[in-house]
C-alpha cells in the first residue's frame, strides 16, 4: 500500500495544528491549572474510597489502551495514545536482539526499539523480517549513525534502504534522523501506511532554548514526521524543565528528552506531560542513552502507567542524589494509600536557580539534602519557627495558593528520637529536656552543615552538653554560639587525637558514604569512651565509623532510623495522610541489602 502523503507540513499549517490539538491540550492544561488547587488539598484531606476506587479504574482503563501500543490513526489520534514504556535493545546479534525483546516484554515494555547499528553483523534482507516478525511487540527500527550518536560508520544509501525494509517488513515505527529526512522522504517508495515515522534530532552537548526547541519540533513535523522526538544533554536539571514545557504544549505526538541524571525527569514524568513514549532500559548497563532509569523502575517504583496530566509531583534535592532511597520510600507509600502523585530525584547544582524555575503548583513538595539545606531556608517563602530557630531547611512544602513554599526541619526530631531510642531502649519516648536519656550526655556532633545544625539544636532541646566539631573551627564556633545555652566547638583534628571527646558520637557528614565506604569522620582510635555512636549515612548501613564504634564497645544507631523517621514526617507535610512507616522501612532495608 502506498503510504499517504502527509496533507500539510507548512509552517502555517504546524502553527494551525498548534491551535487545533493545541487548543485541546490548552483546555486540558487549563483544567488542569484551575484544578491543581483543589487536587493538592484533596491529596492532603485524603481520597473518599469511591475517588480511590475511581482512580484505580482509570488507571486499569489506560493500562488496556497501553497494552495496544501498535500505531494507528493519524497524528490526534497518535496524540491522545497514553505514553508507552519502551525498550530500546542493544544486543550485538539477532538471537540476543530476540532474546532481549523476550525480556522485555516480561519486565513491561509495550513496545521495543530495534537498535540495528549495534549488531555486529547484519544482513537487512535475511535479519530484518526474523527480527520483526518474532518480536512479540511492535517494533521502532532504528539504524543510528555515528554523526548522530549512534554506532554504524557506513554510507547513507544502504542505512536508509533498510530502514525502508524495516518499514515493509513490518516495523510499527521507523526513526529517521531530522538531517536525513529530506533524502529518505525523496526516495522512499512504497511504505505501509500502518508504519510510522518518527524523525528526530538529538544534540550530546547542551540543551537550547524553549523557543529554539519549540522551532525544532516544526521542522521535524514539516520534515514529515508522524512522531517527532528531540533528546537533549541536560547541564543543569532546569534544561529539562524547558524540554517539558515544550512537551507539555506539544501539538503532535512527541518524544521528549533531557539526557544525563539532571534530565532524567523528563523521562519519569513523560506521562505527565504528555510524551509519546519514554525508555527504559533492560538494566543500568543496557541503557542506550545518558540518564535512562531500567524498565524495573518506571513500572514499578515510578508508576508510569498511574501517571496522568493532573499527576501531583515530589522530589529529593541534592547533590549527589542518585544513591538516596527517598523515591523507593515515598512512592511505595503513595502507591500503597492509592493517592495520584509520583516522587522523583532531583540533581540540583543551583538552588535559587532550581526554585525560581520549578514553580508549578502541581510540584507540591521536596525533601531537601545535602548540600542544599541553608539554600532551602533562604528559598523558602516562609519557615516553621523551629526550622528558622535551627537555620536549616530540609523540606519544603507548597502551600495550597499554588506558589508559595515553607520551610520545615523534619530532621532533628527523628535522629534524636533515635539516638535516645538507642541509649534507653526501655525508655518511653522523652517529651521534655528532664525525661530525655540525652539530658545531661555530652553529645559530639561532626559536622556544622543542614544536618548538623539540626541535631545539635535538637540534642541542645534535649539538656545535653554540645560539642560541635566541623573541619572549619570558624562554621563550629558560629554554630556552637547560636544555642541555647551555647555549645563547644573544636577541630576535627582535636577530635581525632582524643583531646575533644563524650558520651554520644553524632556523625553529620557524608564521609563514609558510598562510594567512600572506606573513609571515616573519626579515627577508631578516638572511638573509646562513647557509650553510643550515630552515622546519618545509611549508604551502606553499617558505616566504617558504626563497625569501628561497636568494635571499641559502643552501643550504634544506623542511620536508616533517622532517614525513615524525617521522610515519614515529610510524607504527612505533602500529603497531610500518616505514612505507612513500616512498609517505608522494609523497603528502605531491602533496597539496603541489594
């Protein structure tokens, strides 16, 4: 069948098709706005059973249309289609190109993309109907050249003769690069019309301008696209705020992506925004781009097939932020309570810069961490007294105006709870400075950032002597005279002679986190006399300095306690529900213990 030539590819014609689908997708962005006020409050005031039995339904509704992931209808119709988990395979001969698509399928890929350039043999007219006609989902053919990222260094006539192949050959999609989509339109022939076209453009380097990728977008349509993808280098995690934007007001079908961890956003959130299609790799080692989070992870623990455009956004901020468990935790909880919301790492390098621009009142709240908790109290609208009292934020909550962000500390009361738990196991739990197990213990806390202001203040809260030991004795001092009474200050160095030392060792640091498991605050040496030791690290969760501590007779408190403890709390402020605290640390251990 001769495939249909497209009716209007004119600049004119993108923009009217803006307005068109656009003017829908404006409807449903402005319900959306008009609705993000009520959709928070009723996250915080909790879901009736029947709006849960609600959501559930439509989510097992959009699951059903998903599983038809096969292409069909024009470009709205392509618009509408629910976004599709994809698989892109990068095995280096058929039988395991196969294979992978096997494994794909079981992990819940709904479609897979046939990375023809990494077979290390190919032959199009032999491989290419085995491949595409065992598949057992429909296929994307992509044929990707080295000027484009890709891995085949050969002549053009031969690449986009076989993706012409593919297209006869049964491929539901075909991806031909936005530089060579001119000659491969010119001279494609007969192409079912059941295939479609994806033609995209992808740049390694930087993301550019919103208005430049919305230019983009309409060249690739004008070019002929039925699908149009871009993918980015996100050099800081506000490029991919931009590729969403352009996403979200997308007139066609489009995929959208910010490569690299600080646009790996834009992959988790594609539902949301409304993306064709997202990828997710057979494991870390297999992914085919920067920043590609496994099929394993978009399933399940960031619910792609629950999202929807109306979806309430979380997130961790830090730097780094890859190894933290919020997002396990978080959405295992929101997932469990059936609430519509999705909680995603953030890598932040510029906090001023990351709150000026993530300010859409359906990102409803983030867990703040290292480095960023002065630079979240300074961002914040406004600060919960004890926070301000402590001069350091980690949470952050959007209020129910849709714009302004107050700041909490959730991080003081859980260590110190158990810290105290640790002490007087048989305790009950202390409300005052005279009931605490801490009243009266000089408490050591390393280090003078977030963290350590948090616990110092709450260990001061609690009747204990503070020493604060920071590797700047200026920041320890500063601290130690801003509580009530004022605290000791002193040099890591005086730390680790001996010359400083106390009842409870508090590390705040993230030295001995992982990937320097080896490194530790406090030589073993200066170990002996404490009668209990606290690491805030919980990656891993037995640190150097815990198994040094219990080998010199300590009792240790793992920091799983505190991080369990502060995201429950920070749980209620986003969603005003009690966190399912048991299910958040079984999750946290087992993730622990892989």
């Amino acid at each position: 069948m001769q495939r249909a030539t497209t009716a209007c590819r004119s600049a004119a014609c993108f923009q009217e098709s803006r307005r068109a689908p656009g003017a829908r997708q404006r409807a449903s962005g402005g319900a959306l706005s008009g609705s993000r006020k009520p959709a928070v409050q009723q996250q915080r005031q909790g879901m009736s059973a029947a709006g849960r039995s609600a959501t559930a339904s439509a989510a097992a509704a959009g699951n059903e249309t998903a599983a038809a992931a096969a292409p069909g209808g024009g470009a709205a119709a392509l618009k509408e289609q629910q976004c599709t988990l994809c698989t892109s395979l990068v095995a280096t001969t058929v039988k395991g190109m196969l294979a992978e698509a096997q494994e794909a399928v079981a992990n819940g890929a709904d479609i897979v993309e046939l990375r023809l350039d990494y077979l290390e043999s190919f032959a199009p007219e032999a491989d290419l109907p085995r491949l595409l006609q065992q598949c057992p989902v429909p296929a994307i053919a992509t044929y990707r050249p080295v000027w484009e990222g890709g891995k085949y260094d050969g002549p053009e006539a031969p690449r986009l003769a076989a993706l012409r192949l593919a297209a006869l050959s049964g491929a539901a999609y075909v991806d031909v690069e936005l530089k060579i989509a001119p000659v491969f339109f010119a001279a494609k022939g007969e192409i079912p019309t059941t295939t479609k076209v994806i033609v995209s453009s992808h740049d390694y380097e930087q993301t550019a301008s919103e208005e430049e990728l919305r230019d983009l977008v309409e060249r690739c349509y004008a070019a002929g696209a039925d699908i149009v993808k871009f993918a980015t280098m996100a050099q800081d995690i506000t490029d991919a705020h931009r590729v969403l934007s352009v996403l979200r007001s997308c007139p066609v079908p489009c995929i959208a992506l910010a490569m690299g961890e600080r646009g790996q956003i834009s992959r988790l959130l594609a539902p949301k925004y409304g993306g064709f299609l997202t990828f997710g790799a057979l494991s870390p080692e297999r992914a085919s781009a920067p920043g590609q989070p496994t099929l394993q992870q978009l399933s399940g623990m960031y619910g792609l097939k629950r999202q929807r455009r109306d979806t309430a956004v979380m997130g961790i901020v830090g730097n780094p932020v890859s190894h933290s468990r919020s997002p396990a935790i978080h959405n295992a909880a929101l997932q469990q309570l059936g609430l519509n919301a999705v909680y995603v790492p953030l890598l932040v390098d510029d906090m001023a810069k990351f709150l000026a621009t993530f300010t859409d009142a359906d990102w409803i709240g983030f867990s703040v961490t290292i480095p960023h908790k002065q630079a979240a109290l300074e961002g914040a609208h406004e600060v919960d007294p004890v926070a301000a009292k402590i001069g350091a934020v980690n949470t952050l909550v959007r209020q129910l105006d849709g714009r302004a962000l107050k700041g909490y500390n959730t991080d003081w009361p859980a260590a110190i709870s158990a810290i105290e738990r640790g002490l007087d196991p048989a305790a009950p739990a202390a409300t005052d400075a005279a009931s605490s197990p801490l009243a009266g213990k000089k408490v050591v806390v390393v280090g003078a950032g977030g963290a350590g202001r948090a616990l110092a203040f709450g260990a001061a809260v609690k009747g204990a002597q503070v020493v604060i030991a920071n590797r700047s004795v200026d920041k320890a001092a500063a601290l130690a005279a801003q509580l009530n009474p004022p605290a000791e200050a002193c040099s890591l160095a005086d730390l680790a002679s001996g010359a400083v030392a106390g009842d409870v060792l508090v590390n705040t640091t993230s030295v001995g986190m992982h990937p320097q498991e080896d490194e530790t605050p406090v030589p073993a040496a200066a170990l002996s006399g404490y009668q209990l030791a606290f690491d805030a690290v919980y990656t891993p969760l037995h640190t150097r300095l815990l198994r040094e501590a219990a080998a010199a007779g300590c009792k240790v408190v793992t920091g799983d306690t505190m991080f369990v403890g502060q995201a429950a709390d920070q749980f209620r402020l986003f969603t005003g529900k009690e966190a399912p605290v048991d299910l958040m640390t079984r999750v946290v251990l087992d993730s622990l213990a892989k």
